[in-house]
C-alpha cells in the first residue's frame, strides 16, 4: 500500500509540474503583484516536482505532509481563481481565468490525487512499526537476554 501511495503522490505532482512548467510562458503577461503570473508557475512547478522526488525518497510523515500542502495548495489556488476575481493579492498578481481547458482538468486531477494519497500516506506512515522507545516494558524485559 505504502509504494502504491506514493506512486500516486508523485505522479499527481508531476502532472502538476508538467502543466504549471509548459503554461508559465503564457502566464507573463499576468502582472499585479510583486513577483509575475510565469515565476510562480515556474516555482510551483519547481516546488511540485521536488516533493514529488522527496515524497518518492522519503515515505515518513513530513513527506506526506509537505505533498499535502504542495498539493493541496495547488487545488485551492486553481479553482480561487477559476471561481472569483480576488485582484492581486499581496505579492500575487491578479490570476482570474474563468475558462476551462484540458489541462487545467489534468493539474486538478493530478493535484487533487496527489492531496488524497498524501493525506493517506501521512496517516499511514510508520504504522506497523515499533521502536525501542514504544515497545512496552514487560515485552522488553522479556527481549533482553
């Protein structure tokens, strides 16, 4: 269950580094905020496909909890702007985009599998697994020889 999580949790933020990578040149033109509508895709793609290779590293709870909010970050941002005008908020240029295309369907659905299956692999995370410091006393008085 563990590999297939993570599987998951990767393959949804690479579509999202995919998407975020090839639609940042477009998005040059989206001014408003201290940084431009391209390096924040830039960076959100950038950002994506590292957690995705960490998440693939590390399978430990802060791993899964850094996807999560990478991923989960990403669904918010996308369907904010896809729903309300907010303007420009604080550093953030103005992203309003009230259309529907194709692959903004593929960075939701990458984002939103890769939310879930974080959210998943971070409670499930290290389960199975006892150390020194959980084993209760009367078991590891019994384990010393």
């Amino acid at each position: 269950m563990g590999l297939i999580l993570r599987l998951l949790v990767a393959a949804g933020l690479a579509a999202d580094a995919y998407v975020h990578w090839v639609f940042a040149p477009d998005m040059a033109f989206v001014q408003g905020g201290a940084i431009g509508g391209d390096v924040l895709f830039r960076v959100q793609a950038a950002v994506a496909g590292v957690v995705a290779v960490v998440v693939l590293t590390y399978a430990t709870r802060w791993a899964y909890a850094l996807a999560f909010l990478v991923a989960s970050s990403a669904v918010f941002a996308l369907l904010l702007y896809y729903s309300f005008d907010v303007g420009t908020l604080g550093p953030l240029p103005a992203m309003h985009e009230p259309v529907w295309y194709t692959e903004k369907t593929i960075s939701l659905v990458g984002e939103g599998v890769a939310a879930l299956a974080a959210l998943a692999g971070f409670f499930t995370a290290g389960r199975g697994k006892r150390t020194d410091d959980e084993v209760p006393e009367s078991e590891h008085a019994a384990r010393t020889p």
